[in-house]
C-alpha cells in the first residue's frame, strides 16, 4: 500500500482527493470495502464533511465526528464516536462493545454489510450529533 501524507491536502489537494488516494491504493477487498462504505455515507447525509485524521484515517463528521474508517490487514473498521448511544436495532456493532462511549463495526473480507442498516445507523449518528 502506498503511503498517503495527510499534510499533502494542506496544499496539494483535497481531502476528498486524499482519501480517494487512499482508496486507490489499497488494491484489495479493503479499497472496495472502504469505497462503498464511503459511497453510503454520503447516500445516507448529503451534508457530511470528510476529513483526514491520524495519520491519515478517513473522518466523516455533521456537528461532530460521525464514524472513522481504519483500514488493517484483516478488517474495515467502522468506529463511531458515540456510537453507544445510538440503537442499532439490526446489531450492526460488533466489536469496541465494552466501552461507554465508542462502537464499531468490523468488516472482514467476503462480509456484507446491511446498507439500509448502515444508512439509518449513519443518520441517527448524525441526528444524535445535532442534539446535543
């Protein structure tokens, strides 16, 4: 996997630009995972902002950070801020369970995610973010 500079969209680009850089060189299932998991998040709020975070991690926020992106050798890693005070009705969440705050979802390679779950999980996120 190539390296992304997260300091490159300072002036070289935009995040959007950055991240879609990033999606490109992960020449795996974990690039196609990350670019639909992407795609459903701007289906599910128009509105969101994408940032780079962390060495480079994929941020989407709306009044607060919505959920990450990371990317590991085995796994998609969805974190979501306050992801523990969302209802996740079709059990999405799976992993980062034990904590008070964070939630997660790991997808690993050949996984489907549930789209219109993932899309109304997103919008209560971005719900939640405007409530308080």
């Amino acid at each position: 996997m190539k390296k992304i500079d997260p300091k490159d969209g300072e002036e070289g680009g935009s995040v959007s630009a950055l991240i879609d850089a990033k999606i490109k060189a992960l020449t795996d299932w974990r690039g196609e995972t990350l670019a639909r998991v992407r795609t459903l998040i701007k289906q599910a709020d128009p509105e969101v902002v994408e940032e780079l975070k962390w060495r480079g991690v994929p941020v989407w926020s709306h009044a607060g950070i919505i959920c990450t992106g990371e990317t590991y050798k085995n796994v998609v890693k969805m974190t979501f801020a306050k992801g523990a005070s969302l209802e996740d009705p079709s059990g999405l969440f799976n992993a980062s369970l034990e904590g008070n705050t964070r939630r997660a979802i790991d997808i690993h390679e050949g996984e489907r995610v549930d789209e219109e779950a993932l899309k109304a999980l997103i919008r209560a996120a971005v719900a939640f973010n405007t409530s308080v």
